[in-house]
C-alpha cells in the first residue's frame, strides 16, 4: 500500500514539475512530500529543469532561497523560547523594544506581532532610504527606529500580513536570548531535527560552497547583480541577511522533514508539551486566516493549498515561489521549492498553479 501510494505521488510530481516548467512558471523546482505510513514517515521527492536558464539541472540537493518559508521557523523558535522562559508572548513589545516605549505599537504583544494581528503595516521598502552601510549595526538601528510608528489602529486584531511584525519579533528574540537570531533558529529549530546543515540563514555559513548548489535568484536592482546564494528580500540584505521575515536557505528534504516533525507534533508524538505548542501555533483565530507563524486555507477565495486539503491544514507561501503545506489529518507535508522570480520579480503565473499542483498530490495520495 505505501509503495502504490508513493509512486502515485511520484508520478504526480513529476507532472506537476514538468508543466511548471514547459510553461514558464520557473526554470525549475524541487518538492518533497512526506506522509506517514508503516509506522514511520515515508518520503518521495522529484525535481525538474535547471536553476536559471541554460544552467545546471536542479537535483534533490538544490538549495533554495525560502524566502517568506523563513516565518514558521522563526515563530516555531519563538514558541521554544517561551518555552524556556527566554521570551514572553504576552508581554507588550516595549518590554524588549524599549524603543516602542510610547509608541501605539509598545502595548501590543509578541503573539499578537506572530500572527500578524499587532497592527503593523505589511511592507516598507527601508532599504531605498537607507543611508547606512547594510548589515551594520547602524543600519539595522536605522530600520528599527523607522519601522516602530508604521503602525494601524484599524487593523489591530485584523489579519494583516506584516513582514515589518517578524523583523520586529527577530530583534526581540535576540535580545530577549542574548543571541543572534540566526543561532536561535539554528539550535532551538533546524539542529534538533537534524536540519542545521541542510537548511540555514546564509550568513551563518562561513564555508561558502554550498552556494554551488543554490539556485539563483534573479537580478537585483539595488545591489545591482544576479543573486545566487545571497538572500532575494532587499529589507533582510539590508538587514545583513538575518532576519524574521526572511533569509533562510534550503532544501525541498530539510524543510519537508521539519513539516512533518510539526505534523507529528500536532498527534502528540513528539511530546506533551511540543503537542500544546504546534497545537497553539496553528489554532485559527478570528480576524483571517494567518495564525502564529502559519497560515491556513482560505474558505472565501481559491487558497494556494489547493481546494483537497483539509480544513484544519497550515502552511506558508514564500515570495521566491516556495510553499509547504501540512495536512494533519492526512499525516501529509507538501514542499514546493522554486526560483519563480528567476522569471521575474512580476511572474505571477505560480498563482494559478499551486492550486492544481496540491490538488494533484492529494489525489495521489487519496487515489481518486
């Protein structure tokens, strides 16, 4: 039975991938999918096409700029330091921001800026103005202090996607631990799991040959060069590279395995207490669909997790054209790793086709 369900999912990925890219959706992709069965999780990958145009072919190996992919990771971490007592998720913000103090943005608090329900904006381009050298201590003192008064009293409790509420809840846990962010993630996340080496924020990496294996991204305007192994998010560049909203690196197997550790969580099978937090993290919340870290299917408008999966799934879409999906009834993870802005930043034809590529890996699964 769970042969003829893998190979049914192989052959649906293979497909899916190949269409993706007979029609320009992105030069290639990797996807992995992990369901459990026989008493363990079983695995099936598939890859097609190239990293860029006229370029190498893209293998199970191909690393992958995650993007937006970077939000679970971080807000799991985040769970792990509340967990330890390292980071309050009710405190205001201004308790670890002191900046915020007298701020509209210093009275709401962390698990509201984790589901993007704080009331701060979604996006604003900082690194246009930004005077200072990115990466420096300046620059990212600079950003801080113009992110806090971007704020909306109308939107608070609202669902609004906020990428300016994760590099805010980034600063507060590097803090609130005394580490950076990226070793946060690194030891409370990816090396549990096994994953430190196979998914990473890239300035944590001081051997650089893996980039050797990173499918590039596209053209930068503002750094002015093709980017391959450098984060595609100019705010996190401008960061430095470590960020809340973004600048994890990855393969399609890393972030697949760490889906199905949530998963597994979700059943209990990886312990009371990590059971209440995934449980906690993806619990919907009036106001939208984004929860604490995750986002679920949208029952108002066609979701990018497809119209099959169930209505208790969580994922995450991330810019560069990556996504995981999480059905925990099923017991199954969807990854989709590609480099659609290779096409370009405006390729929005992935739109259209994330639907019908869950919708077939679910039939497969399924056997309709």
């Amino acid at each position: 039975m769970t042969l003829d369900i893998s190979m049914r999912i192989e052959d649906a990925l293979r497909r899916q991938l190949n269409a993706g890219c007979a029609e320009g959706i992105f030069p290639g992709a990797s996807a992995s999918v992990a369901f459990w069965g026989n008493g363990g999780w079983q695995r099936v990958d598939a890859c097609s096409g190239v990293r860029l145009e006229g370029g190498a072919e893209v293998t199970p190996d191909t690393i992958y700029d995650l993007a937006s992919l970077t939000k679970p990771w971080v807000a799991t971490a985040a769970l792990r330091l509340y967990q330890a007592g390292l980071f309050a998720l009710e405190a205001p913000t201004a308790a670890l921001i002191p900046e915020a103090t007298d701020l509209p943005i210093g009275e709401r608090t962390w698990a509201e800026v984790l589901s993007h329900r704080s009331g701060l904006v979604a996006w604003e381009p900082f690194y246009e103005r930004l005077s200072e050298e990115p990466g420096t201590d300046e620059a990212r003192a600079w950003i801080l202090t113009d992110l806090l008064p971007r704020w909306d009293e109308t939107t608070v409790g609202v669902s609004v996607y906020s990428d300016l509420g994760y590099i805010l809840a980034g600063i507060a846990m590097a803090r609130s631990a005394g580490a950076p962010l990226d070793e946060l993630v690194a030891q409370r996340v990816a090396a549990p799991l096994g994953l430190d080496e196979t998914v990473f924020f890239g300035p944590s990496r001081r051997d650089e040959t893996w980039k050797s294996e990173c499918a590039p991204t596209g053209w930068s305007p503002w750094r002015a060069r093709v980017l391959v192994g450098e984060v595609h998010d100019d705010n996190c560049a401008a960061l430095g590279g470590v960020a809340g909203h973004a600048g994890m690196f990855g393969t399609a197997r890393g972030v697949a395995t760490f889906g199905a550790a949530c998963v597994g969580a979700w059943h209990g099978r990886r312990g009371a207490l990590e059971e209440e937090s995934i449980r906690f993290a993806t619990a919907p919340r009036a106001g939208g669909t984004h929860r604490l870290g995750w986002d679920g299917k949208s029952e108002k408008e066609r979701s990018a997790a497809g119209s099959l999966i169930d209505a208790d799934a969580f994922g995450h879409l991330g810019f560069t054209g990556t996504s995981m999906w999480c059905d925990p009834r099923r017991q199954l993870v969807i990854v989709l790793l590609s480099n659609r802005v290779a096409v370009s930043d405006d390729n929005a034809a992935i739109r259209a086709y994330r639907p019908v590529f869950h919708d077939a890996v679910i039939a497969a699964f399924d056997d309709r």
